[in-house]
C-alpha cells in the first residue's frame, strides 16, 4: 500500500527497535524517510536496507539531548517534514527512586521530555504554514499504570502523553493532527537483558505475548495517514490488552 506516498517522515530514534521499524514500514508505504540517531552504522545500515527494498531514505545523525540551537539546525537538515515521530527516549527502569543518580534524571528528562518538545516546536511552524502534518508520540502504557522501578521515565511518558494533548488543541485548528501510541512491553533488541520480568509480564497479557515492533509501526502508519483523518489527541495502547484487562482477570481460565 502507499498510505504515506509524498510524504517526509522524520522518525527520532530509528536505528534500532520500534523507530527501525517504523522506519521501515513507513518507506514501504511510500514515505520518504529520515533515520535519526547518534549511532551512524546503524543509521547507515537502516537507509541500505530501506533502499534495496525499493524505498527512499537518508540517514541524519544527532544527538538530540545537545540544546536547543542544535535541534533547530538538525531541523532545518531536515527540511519539510510532513509526518514527526517522537520516538527516541532514555530507557531506565528497575531502580529505586531513591538510588536514581542526578545525571540519570536529566538525561531522561532531556531525551524523553525536552528534546521532543523542541524539536516539535522547530518543525511544527512549517506544517502549520502548508496547513497540514501528523505527529505521532511514542509514549507508553507507564504513563497509564504504575510500575514499580519505572517512576522517573514513567514521569517522562506521562509528560509526552500529556504534551499529545496539549499539542492537539495548540496545532489541531491549522491541519496538524496530534496523537500517541502507548506500546505495552515490547520486543526489541534490548529485551533479552530483561528476559525473566518481561515473562512474568506476559502472563498477565491478554495474548500472552509482547508486542512487536511491526504492530507498534502498524498503528503509528495508521495515526499518521488520511485513515486517521479526525483522530485527533488520542492515546492508542498497542499492548495486547495488557492495560484494559487486570492481571486477575487475564488468568482466569474460561472453557
Ligand atoms: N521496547 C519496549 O518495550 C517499549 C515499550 C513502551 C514504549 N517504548 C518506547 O518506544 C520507543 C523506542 O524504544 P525501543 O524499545 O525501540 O528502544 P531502543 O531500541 O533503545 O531505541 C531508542 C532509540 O532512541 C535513540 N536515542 C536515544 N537517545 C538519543 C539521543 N540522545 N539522541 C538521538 N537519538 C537517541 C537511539 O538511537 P541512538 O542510540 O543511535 O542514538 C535509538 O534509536 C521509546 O520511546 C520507548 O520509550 C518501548
């Protein structure tokens, strides 16, 4: 299909895990895409592959925690962009509030919090002034049910959910559509060094499966296309019931 065809999509934090896919599946439908990251091989490596597939892509490195003057440059790389996916963040979990060291939180608060909010207000002007744009935020079922050993970057989804919505009615009247995708645990390559818990995690999930990256790049296609035409400030869980469902009720055997 060709659902993003003559499109831009920028997509933060697409050399590896749920933004790669993201990437990949938005080239497929027919979006030019641009790969972020700081790791260049891999950015590099997701251009290759986009591009022996039939589809367009270029790789921009940055290091979106470097301020605000570096955003607006990476940005202006960058170009007209019709489609922004926030999706790079710090991932911290499984330590106590009390053992968080400072650099840990303002290195979250920076990537999670921060850097898409600058970047979003780099780019959005343009997609107000041609009067259309989608933006879609990679937030997370976090910031919809407590967890313990998660509270600082749970904080940070919350914010981004949070911005969602604030973004919807901010941008909503000039044509940009603003909406969140709250993924449940999901299997990405770091997933093996959490193995054990994401186990105990899946037997609570109605599926009793993690999500995978394509189904999480399947609904971010979805919210950034013309199917979603009036989906505006919704937070869309790709989590297989996980938040919807309790853990009592997910286990209870019904023949
Ligand atoms: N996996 C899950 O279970 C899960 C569940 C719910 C929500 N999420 C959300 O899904 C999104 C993707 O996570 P993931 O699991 O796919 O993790 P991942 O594979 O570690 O991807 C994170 C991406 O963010 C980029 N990034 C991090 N810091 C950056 C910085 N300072 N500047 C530029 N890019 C930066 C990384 O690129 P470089 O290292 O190349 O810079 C990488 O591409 C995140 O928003 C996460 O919160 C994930």
């Amino acid at each position: 299909m060709s659902r993003l065809a003559h499109r831009t999509a920028l997509i933060t934090g697409s050399t590896s895990g749920i933004g790669r896919a993201i990437a990949e599946r938005f080239a497929a439908e027919g979006a030019t895409v641009l790969v972020t990251g700081r790791r260049a091989d891999l950015g590099a490596e997701v251009v290759a592959g986009i591009t022996t597939a039939g589809g367009r892509a270029r790789y921009l490195p940055v290091d979106l925690t470097a301020g605000r003057e570096a955003i607006e440059e990476f940005a202006a790389r960058a170009g007209d962009v019709d489609v922004l996916v926030n999706n790079a963040a710090y991932l911290v979990g499984g330590r106590p509030t009390f053992d968080t060291p400072e650099d840990v939180v303002d290195a979250a608060l920076a990537t999670n919090i921060k850097a898409p909010y600058l970047l979003t207000a780099a780019l959005a002007p343009k997609m107000q002034a041609r009067g259309s744009g989608a933006i879609v935020n990679i937030g997370s079922i976090n910031a919809l049910t407590g967890m313990a050993g998660s509270a600082l970057y749970s904080a940070t989804k919350a914010a981004l959910h949070a911005l969602t919505a604030a973004w919807a009615a901010e941008f909503g009247p000039y044509g940009i559509r603003v909406n969140t995708i709250a993924p449940g645990p999901t299997d990405v390559e770091w997933s093996t060094s959490i193995r054990p818990h994401l186990e105990r995690i899946v037997a609570t999930v109605p599926s009793r499966r993690l999500s995978s990256p394509a189904e999480v790049a399947a609904a971010a296609v979805f919210l950034a296309s013309d199917e979603a035409s009036h989906i505006q400030g919704a937070t869309l869980p790709v989590d297989g019931g996980l938040t919807t469902v309790t853990a009592h009720g997910a286990s209870r055997p019904v023949s």
